[in-house]
C-alpha cells in the first residue's frame, strides 16, 4: 500500500507521500485549491503517476476533541475524492501539524516568504509520517 498525504486548506492543498516500505513520508510540494473537480482531476493523474493505493487527509479537530468547521469541509472533500476516484480515504488529526512545520521551517532559518511556500507540503508531510508510525506500532503489538 502507498499513501498520499493531503493537508487541506483553503488556498493551496499540501502533498506527501509515503515511501514504497510505508516507513517516510516524503513532501511533494502543494497544489492550488482554485475547485473541487480541477483538484480531483490533478490528484487522479498524481493516484496514477506515483502508484498510490490510499490517501491520508489531515483532519483539523479542534483541541477540545471536537469536530471544526474545517473537519466538515475534510469529509466532504473526502466523500467526493471516494465517490469520484475509488480509493480508499482515511482522515487523520493534524492538530499542531501546521505549528510544528512553522516552527521547523522558522529553526532552520528560512525566510518568511520560502516558509510560506513550504509549510503546505511540510506540514502534509509531518501528518502523514505521523500517519506511518501508527501503523508501525500496531504492527509491532
């Protein structure tokens, strides 16, 4: 199984993708958000050019547990990426995924303008990876 990892936002929309052993994930970059069906258009050729068998979308919980207005918007988006291409979707938390690829990118001194072409993918990135020692863990148990 190979995973693409989409952190989901209202502009631009982050990718990753896991390795072909499912144990790194790897940032792909970012798409712009402009609709759903040109989104769903370019993550159908990406399905096809990387050989992609599952996708992992970042779900943004609120702190308290709780669904946010983003969360709603993730399963829709989810729903129709499952309606349209036949894959299976997983959603994911993400709280503190976007913070944490700040902070990474302010750490290694990157300017404010390269952090904000790069927090996207990074932050998809660190979602999926967190996605990845999941499954490790529970195949270990």
């Amino acid at each position: 199984m190979k995973f693409l990892g989409i952190d989901f936002g209202h502009k631009r929309v982050g990718l990753a993708v896991s390795d072909d052993l499912n144990i790194t994930a790897q940032g792909l970059g970012f798409v712009q958000f402009n609709s759903m069906d040109l989104f769903i258009k370019s993550l159908s050729q990406l399905i096809e050019d990387k050989g992609i068998t599952a996708i992992v979308i970042g779900n943004p919980i609120n702190m308290s547990g709780k669904d946010s207005p983003g969360s709603r918007r993730v399963k829709d988006l989810a729903g129709k990426i499952n309606e349209k291409l036949g894959i299976d979707v997983k959603l994911w938390d993400e709280r503190l995924t976007t913070v944490s690829a700040q902070r990474i990118l302010i750490s290694a001194n990157i300017t404010r303008k390269k952090r904000k072409e790069k927090v996207d993918s990074l932050a998809a990135q660190i979602m999926l990876q967190n996605f990845l020692d999941h499954l490790e863990n529970k195949r270990q148990m």
